[in-house]
C-alpha cells in the first residue's frame, strides 16, 4: 500500500475529530505526524483547541431550568413527516 500524505484541507477538516478523541489509532498518528510538520496545521489545530476551551469554560456549569430541558426532550422525539405524492397530469383531450 503506497502512502499519501495528507494535505492542509484533509488535516483542517478532521483536527476537530482529532481533538474529540474520534479518531482511529491511526487515523490520529498520521494527523499528529502532519500537525507536528506544519506550522499552518499547528495554528489551526492550536485556534480549534483554544476555541474548544473557551466554550467548554464559557458554558459548563451552566444548566438549562427543568421546563426548558422538558421542551427540548420532547422536541427531541417528537417524529413528523411531510407526505409527497406526486401525480400524473391529465391526459390531454
């Protein structure tokens, strides 16, 4: 199997799974690997971290009121549907 390296976008759009521990073993060390190569992918994984810290600072601690949690549950599982039917034209006379 030939190895291709990945590219800055590839690396971009998967660091976030990288940092939620979503990855594969391997899928994780060959980010790391390119993250540890480039300083742009550094940045950006280095941003996305710091981002991630600053909502979880921002936010824990913070619980929603009873009601609140109530409506989004039932939201949550509530199930609706649109039927569509579609019909032939009348047939012309």
């Amino acid at each position: 199997m030939t190895y291709i390296p990945l590219d800055c976008k590839a690396v971009s759009r998967r660091v976030e799974a990288l940092l939620d521990g979503e990855l594969d073993d391997a899928g994780a060390d060959e980010l790391r690997h390119h993250i540890d190569a480039c300083e742009h992918c550094l940045e950006v994984a280095d941003l996305v971290e710091a981002l991630k810290r600053l909502v979880h600072r921002s936010c824990s601690g913070q619980i929603a009121p009873p009601a609140l949690r109530a409506r989004i549950v039932t939201q949550i599982t509530q199930v609706s549907y649109t039927r569509i039917e579609f019909r032939e034209p009348p047939a012309a006379r």
